[in-house]
C-alpha cells in the first residue's frame, strides 16, 4: 500500500453522499457509505468516461452515461461480471478523508 494523500474534509461528504476529487492527478469517486469512506476510480471500464458521483443510493454508484452500478465498497458491477471499478484504500486523519492510490 502507497503513500495517503488528503482528498477531502470529511465533513464536506455527508452521510449517503459522494463527490469525485482529484488526488495525484486522478480522478477519484469518494462516497459516506453510512460513515465510512469508500474510493473509486472515476473512469467507467465500460468506455472509459467518468462515473460522476451524483446518482449515489448509499452503496451503489451508477455511471452517468450508460447506467451502470458499482458497489463502492468492493468495485463490482451490479449488471454484469465483466466490469469491475478499481478501489483504493482511506483512512481518515484528522477530519481529513486521506486515499491511497497504492503506488
Ligand atoms: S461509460 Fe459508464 S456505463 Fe458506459
């Protein structure tokens, strides 16, 4: 596991909510799953355009351009097997929501 970096104030992603942040040039989905922080990558695999992360039911996140979900916690495709979104590690120090892209 790689160095954390600082992604977001806690605070800032309230409970049931997600936002996509930029950390060491990637894009970055976090979402509060009931308090704990969760981070994926934001590129689809399905064609490689950002996920967004404004249609967020708590757990599952669907893509803004063909509708496909993603667990947040585990990266998996709710449709099919074939796609599956990268996670990464957070800790949360601080108040600070720290994500670590594990290089
Ligand atoms: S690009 Fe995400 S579902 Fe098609």
């Amino acid at each position: 596991m790689g160095a954390f970096f600082r992604a977001a104030a806690a605070a800032d992603i309230p409970p049931g909510t997600g936002k996509v942040v930029v950390v060491m040039g990637r894009e970055v989905g976090l979402f509060n799953v009931g308090g704990t922080f969760r981070a994926i990558d934001n590129i689809c695999p399905h064609s490689f355009r950002p996920i967004g992360a404004v249609d967020f039911d708590g757990k599952v996140v669907t893509c803004l351009w063909h509708g496909l979900g993603f667990d947040v916690e585990d990266g998996r495709c709710l449709q099919t097997t074939e796609f599956c979104v990268e996670t990464y590690p957070v800790r949360v120090e601080d108040g600070q929501v720290m994500v670590s892209l594990g290089r």
